[in-house]
C-alpha cells in the first residue's frame, strides 16, 4: 500500500460520561489543541492522507467547525454518523435506549468511506508519534486484501489514572507476537509490587504493569468488514440491553477464533496519556506542555 491508501478512521462519538462532558473538544494542548489535534497531526506526519471521522449526528456543526479550520487542506476529511437505527431490518433497539451501539459499529459505520488499509484510534486518546508511525509501517507492508492485522500495545502501567480504576483490553501474545486473545479487565488500579489488580467479570484479575494492552489503535485492511458485520449482527441476535454495546475488540477476538484474522501486536515506544476523569486533565495538559516545551511538536499543531 502507498500513503495514498492510508486512511484514518477516528472514532469520535463517545459520550465521555465519567469525563462529565464531550472530551473530543476539550482544549488540553498549549495553543488550545485537542487530543484528536495530536492524533491527526501524528497521523499526518506518518503518512496518512484521508481521515475519516465517526460522529454523532448531533455533534456534526461543532465537528465540522474544527475540522474546516485545522485539517482540510492537509488531509482529504470525510464524515460518517453513527445512528442507533444503522441496524439491520427487523431490529428494535431496547425501550429507552439513546447510546449508540459501541465500537465495533461505528467502525462499520465508516465502510463506505474507506478503499484501502486504514487506521482506528480514539478521538479522545494521546497516541504518540512513534504509534501511528508503527501502523502506518505496517499498512504499508500489508496485502491490502490480506486477513492479517495489527493492533498497538501499551504498557499497562503507562495507562493507568491516579484518579481511579480504568477498563483495559489485556492482550495475549504467543512467541510469533500474534494476538490469540483479548480480555477486558474492568477497574484496574495498581497494586503491590508495581501490578495492577481488576476483574474481569466475576473474577479477580493481577497483571505486570509491563503487560501489553490495547487502547483502541488498530491496523486493518478492508477484509475486516465481514467479520465486524458478523460480530454486531450476533451481537444484535442477543437482544442486548440499553446499555450493552458492541465493542472492537471483542469482536476481533472473535474472528481471531473462529480463523478469519490475525493480529499481530506491535509494542509502541510511544507514552499514552488520556483523560478518563477530569481529575487528569491537569496531568494530561503537563505532559502536552513539555512535549511541545522538548519540541516534539509545535506550540501551533496546524499552523
């Protein structure tokens, strides 16, 4: 694939319920950026040319606002909505339901606008440069039609918040570095010992904090369409609840079972930084400051 190829879908219609408000806009940078700022620009500067962003229908004027000013004219921008009725016929949602279905869907909801290999991150994550360098090395060296993947690993202990427990997606590595499992493991905080202890469903889960996790930033080519579609239209069998949401890595462990995928996990020498509560806002703002202080970026992202 050619950095012509090379989209990135951004996934931008979390409600951030625990942040208290609608982080993908929350100025965090020196000069006033948002995190999605820093995760284009990093984007951009490893070869990404199109970016698609996966909205609510109710943030499409205040989204277009900042896309018009900071990225057209350097990226080819698209949109696309994630809606509660982009379901298959015959499908109610739950009595009072009014979240959208979760990850995995509103990746879905960006089929139409991707050709080739593209790129999935959050829009309310810091990624780094060295991480979106590593999926677009990968997408370059990838058949584009190809069922390989790849998703990029964190430390867990470089995800944690002071401010309390946070929900990770645990990857489990065999000695080739493919993914053969994902396991969501809720509330981790750190333990003795420099571990983090949290549950995954009923059970009580420890791990190192150098264990590798997911934040959400994937490398896929075209193929994982089908599985996806297939996962959300089991997903949606199961007559899920109003707050049961289709999620990407789950349905990418299960195309990894069933043999429609692998995954190749590629560690990041980037630093992860997040505002899961607004208890880390300060700390996030930090961090940017003295990035742009060490002149990793500039004071101006899109100047």
């Amino acid at each position: 694939m050619t950095d012509e190829d090379l989209t990135l879908v951004v996934l931008a219609a979390g409600l951030g319920s625990r942040y208290g408000g609608v982080k993908q806009l929350a100025a965090v940078g020196p000069d006033g950026a948002t995190l999605m700022d820093y995760a284009v620009h990093d984007a951009w500067r490893a070869g990404f040319r199109r970016a698609v962003f996966v909205i609510r229908p109710d943030l499409e004027e205040a989204f277009e606002r900042l896309i018009g000013q900071r990225y057209r004219g350097r990226l080819e921008i698209l949109t696309a909505q994630q809606r509660l009725d982009a379901v298959p016929s015959g499908v109610m949602p739950a009595p009072g339901r009014v979240r959208p279905w979760g990850t995995a869907q509103a990746v879905l909801d960006a089929r139409s606008q991707v050709s080739g290999g593209f790129a999935v991150l959050n829009a309310d994550d810091f990624y780094g440069r060295d991480a979106l360098e590593q999926a677009a090395s990968f997408l370059r060296g990838t058949k584009a039609r190809g069922s390989t993947h790849a998703v990029i690993g964190y430390p867990m202990a470089q995800t944690a918040s002071p401010a309390g427990g946070v929900n990770r997606a645990v990857l489990m590595v065999d000695h080739g570095g493919f993914l053969t499992h994902i396991e969501e493991v809720k509330e981790l905080i750190e333990a003795p010992g420099g571990r983090f202890r949290g549950r995954a469903g009923r059970e009580v889960r420890e791990i190192d904090g150098d264990t590798l996790v997911s934040m959400n930033l994937w490398a896929f080519t075209p193929e994982v369409f089908a599985g996806l579609d297939q996962a959300f239209r089991r997903f949606l069998a199961g007559q899920p609840g109003e707050s049961d949401e289709c999620y990407l890595p789950e349905a990418v462990a299960g195309m990894i079972d069933s043999g429609q995928a692998r995954v190749r996990v590629i560690p990041t020498a980037s630093r992860w930084c997040g505002i899961t509560y607004a208890e880390d806002r300060p700390r996030v703002e930090a961090e940017l400051a003295e990035l742009v202080r060490r002149g990793e970026y500039p004071a101006r992202l899109w100047a």
